[in-house]
C-alpha cells in the first residue's frame, strides 16, 4: 500500500506559497512596495496541486520612499488615491504571513518556500520590508525560491509570464496583468500546471523506499 500523499514530502517539507508585488521600482532598499498578494497551494489526495486560497493588500509607501515614473506607469497604481485601501507596510505583511503560517501548520511543512515569476525580485521586496519593519516571524525561507520564469522556460519555452500562460492553454486576461493578486494566481495556476505535469518523473525517482532513504539521510546531515 503506497503512503498516501502528503505535501509536505513532496518540497522536502516546504510549502510553496506564490507572491507577487508591485512596487514603485526595482530597487527593493529604496522603492515603495505598494500591493502584496499570496496565494496558497492546495493539494488534492491524489497529488495534484490546484490553487488555494489568495490573500492580497494595497500597501501604504513607507516614509521616505521613491517611485519612479515609469514604474507607476505600469502598474497603474494611484498610491495617494482617496479612495485606496492601503494599510501600513507592517499590517499588510503580518497578515499575510499569519494565513501562511496557518497553512504552513496545516500541511505538516517546516515553512514556506516562495514561488514568483522572477522570484529573486518579489523575494528581494519582502525581505527588505521584513527588516524594514522589524518583524520576527517570517515564515518564508529567505533565500531559496522557485521561479517561475525558469520553470516555464523549460516547460513551455516560454520566459514571459502571458506568452507561457498561452502556452499552456490557459487564458491571459491584459486588461488585469500588473494587479498583485492577478499576477498571482496565474502564476500559481503556472505553477501547479508544470508540478503536475512532472509528477509521474518525480514518481518515477522517488519511490517510498526511496524517499524514505533520502529522508533519513538529509535529516542526519542537518540538511533538512
């Protein structure tokens, strides 16, 4: 009788949670960051991975930071809007990490790994708001990431979010790119695609016996 399917095996205890900002620039030192948006990953009991639930806020810019012209062009965001729900930068992220840590705690895993299209940038933000702002409790882990953009690449062929939504059949909606919570959940619709279309090669090599072998072997060298 094979183990029944648990997440937390499947990312070495990691949960991914998908990310996306938006922001006044690209430097996360320096920029505004002006919406986050997390959606979790679910799993059904047959393995598959479907998206879950999104958590998203407009965030207000901290004090002193820059946005550049060409970057709220794109974005289309009107920070000093009236009529913006923008909370503080450290509200936004507590509340965010609070439902990760929920979900965390709920599949088993030691913490959240990041998935973003271009993760290095959406992680480079977080962790910049997070010292910012001094919070302790950050359940993402802080370097290791997975990125989309190379996931795709060699999935689809394709680098550029809606040239490899296309690719993979799904619908690419214009008129809602540059949203956080869009951008999000079509990345994790992206994510969970390539999972499980790779599920039978990550089968294939990791058999019960086997995992349970690689297991004890990464826990005994601290590596987990």
């Amino acid at each position: 009788m094979s183990k029944p399917f648990a997440i937390a095996d499947r990312f070495r205890g990691f949960l991914p949670v998908v990310v996306d900002v938006e922001t006044g620039g690209f430097n996360s030192r320096t920029d505004a960051l002006l919406e986050i948006a997390a959606v979790l990953i679910e799993a059904h009991a047959d393995g598959t991975l479907v998206r879950g639930d999104t958590v998203r806020y407009h965030v207000k810019p901290f004090e002193g930071s820059n946005m550049e012209p060409a970057s709220m062009a794109v974005n289309g965001i009107d920070p000093h809007h009236p009529l913006r729900p923008a909370i503080d930068e450290r509200d936004a992220l507590q509340r965010v990490f609070r439902e990760v840590r929920r979900a965390v705690k709920e599949a088993g895993c030691s913490r959240a790994v990041l998935v973003g299209h271009n993760a290095s940038f959406d992680l480079g933000f977080v962790n910049a708001a997070v010292e910012r702002t001094a919070i302790k409790r950050n359940p993402f882990h802080p370097f290791s990431s997975f990125d989309t953009a190379t996931l795709c690449g060699v999935t689809y062929g394709q680098t550029v979010l809606a040239r490899a939504v296309k690719a993979a059949g799904m619908t690419w909606d214009e008129s809602q790119a540059h949203s956080a919570a869009y951008d999000a959940e079509i990345t994790a619709d992206v994510f969970c695609d390539i999972v499980n279309r790779f599920r039978p090669v990550f089968d294939s090599v990791n058999s019960e016996s086997d995992w349970e072998t690689i297991k004890k072997e990464t826990d005994s060298a601290g590596l987990g």
